[in-house]
C-alpha cells in the first residue's frame, strides 16, 4: 500500500474509552492519533439525559458529554480523524492497522475502544423495514411516532430505558419481553412498569414485523400458549443487547466466546505486546460511560509505560 504513515500511539474508537485515552495519551506527550470509527461518539451519542456521571449534578446529554471529550481530547493535541479501522496485521511490530481500506497506519501501540454494537432479532422483516420503522434507538427515531403505538423488544435496562423515553412521546408502547420476567434493575422496571401507556407483552416473542416499504404492526407469539397476537404499530424498537465489535482483531487477539477482547486481569493488556484494550469492547459487565472512560485512562498509562520500554531498547 502507498498510502502509509507512521504514528507512535493509535486509538481506534471514540466512545468515552477511547476518548479518555486520548486525554492521557496526548498529555504524556504520545502525539495520539485517533481514528473514530463507523459510530463517531459511540453508544452515548444514542442516549438522553446521563445522570450517573460523577460531577454532573444535574446530569448531561450524551451526545454532548462526547462532544466534551472530544474538545478536551483536541485541546492537547490529540489528532482526531474520522475513519474506519478495516483490516489488523498484529504479527509484525509496528502494528499495521488499515483504515478504510486506503491508509495503512503503522503504530509503536495501538488502543483498541472500539465498544460494541445493538444486537438485531435476526428477522427477514426486522433489517426488510430497517429504513422503515425498525431501529435500535428511540432517542433517534422515537419523533417519527408521536403520537402512535410502537413496540420495544427486550427485558434489560435498555428496553427499560427506550420504552420510557418512547412513552412520552407515543401514544402506548408494548414491552415485548421473552421471559416471565425483566432483566433489569429494579429502579427501572418500576419506572417503567408504573408508566399508564406502557403494557408488558410478557412470555412472549415477535414472530414477523408486518408491513412493506414501512411498519404496520408486529405479530407476536406467547410462548406458554402458542397464542398469537398481531397489534398494529408505527415502529418497531430493539433493545436486546450488543455485540462486541472485534471481528477485525479475531486473528490476533484473544477473544472470549461472547467475542469480548480478554485483558490481562487489572490492567489494559492483550495477548499481544503493544495492543491494549478498553472500554465496553472488554467488559461485559459493568458497560458504564464511567468505567469506559476509567479503562481509558489505564490503556493510555499502560500504552505510555510500553513505549517507554521501546525508547530504552
Ligand atoms: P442486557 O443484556 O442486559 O439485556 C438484554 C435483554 O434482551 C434481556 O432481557 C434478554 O432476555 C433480551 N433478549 C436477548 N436476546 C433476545 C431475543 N433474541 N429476543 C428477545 N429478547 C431478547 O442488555 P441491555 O442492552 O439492556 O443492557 C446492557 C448493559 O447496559 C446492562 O449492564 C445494563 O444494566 C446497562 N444499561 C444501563 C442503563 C442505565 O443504567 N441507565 C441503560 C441501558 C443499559 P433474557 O433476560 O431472557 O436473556
């Protein structure tokens, strides 16, 4: 490839991870440059109002907590660019990462925060109606409802939190949820259940999205009884969970068998000298804009610890 540059400290993704390591990065002095990825901001920039932030006392809207990390990020230095990481090759030292199959960048470290992405049904109608009334974000499509029935599927603190925010805008929401009960916290399920226009759909799973260029309603399937109930709908929202986005590093990197980068315990590190991992890309568990930007932070101090050591050599 002509187009070839060389970086000391590659960040690739730009949630509050990836972010926070910037901060660090290019205040240590690393020159980090970052490439943001095919979601610019990451899962925030899909939320309203984030209130367990520490130091926000009256909470702050996602996407402008991103555009915060950014600006500060840019403040010191950090050389932020947008762009997709395509294509790995961790074999060699530097790093080779391909940006939008164009650019080759050669990295002494590479961060990887590249998060994880809204888990689909898997429905032929589901990604049919995409463009139609399908989304994984309320905060997004939920105006195009106002004042219609929509449905949300899912029993976490997602579904909790979209059918929420989607019952002040629409008339009644259907909470489509597959077990007997709700994953999430309690907190939210007794927001949610407590709200007039939302009514649970419990046992029960979408068997079709109905409608053609849009959505016109869902047919669903109680699964104690095998009844099956159509509703009409104007949208249709999934809350179901993410999946890692890590499909480009599985040749190299160590990955769990949900696909989650495994680190080594207490720090950022992969299996693979000069690769750290953060944020949501590694942690199935806590999944915080607070924790994100905590393994951040870490990365970019391990990231700094590790060229330190190349210097000497
Ligand atoms: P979760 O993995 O917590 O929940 C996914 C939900 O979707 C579960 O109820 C699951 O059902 C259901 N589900 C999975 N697959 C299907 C399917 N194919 N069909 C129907 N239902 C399905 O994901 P979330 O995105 O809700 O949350 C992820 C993390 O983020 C959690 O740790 C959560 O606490 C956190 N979070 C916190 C928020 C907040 O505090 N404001 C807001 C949003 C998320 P089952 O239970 O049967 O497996």
């Amino acid at each position: 490839m002509n187009n070839v540059e060389k970086v000391h400290c590659l960040i690739i993704g730009s949630g509050p991870a990836g972010y926070t390591a910037a901060i660090y990065a290019s205040r240590a002095g690393l020159q980090p440059v970052l490439y943001q990825g095919a979601e610019p901001g990451g899962q925030l920039m899909l939320t309203t109002e984030v209130e367990n932030f520490p130091g926000y006392p009256h909470g702050i809207l996602g996407p402008q907590m991103m555009s915060d990390l950014q600006e500060q990020a840019s403040r010191f230095g950090a050389d932020i660019r947008t762009g997709v990481a395509t294509r790995v090759d961790f074999s060699t030292s530097p790093k080779k990462v391909i940006i939008d199959d164009e650019k080759e960048i050669h990295a002494d470290a590479v961060i990887i925060a590249t998060g994880a992405s809204a888990k689909w049904l898997g429905l032929e109608s589901e990604s049919r109606l995409r463009a139609g009334g399908v989304s994984s974000c309320a905060v997004c499509d939920g105006f195009f409802h106002r004042g219609k029935p929509v449905a949300v599927v899912g029993g976490g603190d997602s579904a909790a939190e979209e059918a929420s925010y989607l019952a002040k805008i629409c008339s009644k929401v259907y909470l489509v949820v597959r077990r007997d009960k709700m994953r999430a916290s309690q907190i939210m399920q007794k927001r949610v259940m407590s709200l007039p226009n939302v009514e649970i759909l419990w046992n029960t799973e979408t068997v079709e999205i109905l409608g053609e260029q849009t959505v016109t309603g869902a047919r669903f399937r109680n699964v104690l009884t095998n009844e099956i109930r159509e509703i009409e709908l104007s949208g249709f929202f999934v809350a179901i969970g993410h999946q890692p986005n890590t499909a480009i590093f599985k040749d190299y990197l160590a990955l769990d068998e949900q696909g989650y980068i495994i680190t080594r315990k207490g720090s950022t590190h992969t299996n693979i000298e000069g690769v750290f991992a953060c944020g949501d890309v590694q942690d199935k568990i806590y999944r915080q804009a607070i924790t994100a930007a905590a393994s951040g932070c870490m990365a970019a101090l391990d990231a700094e610890r590790y060229l330190a050591t190349l210097e000497i050599h």
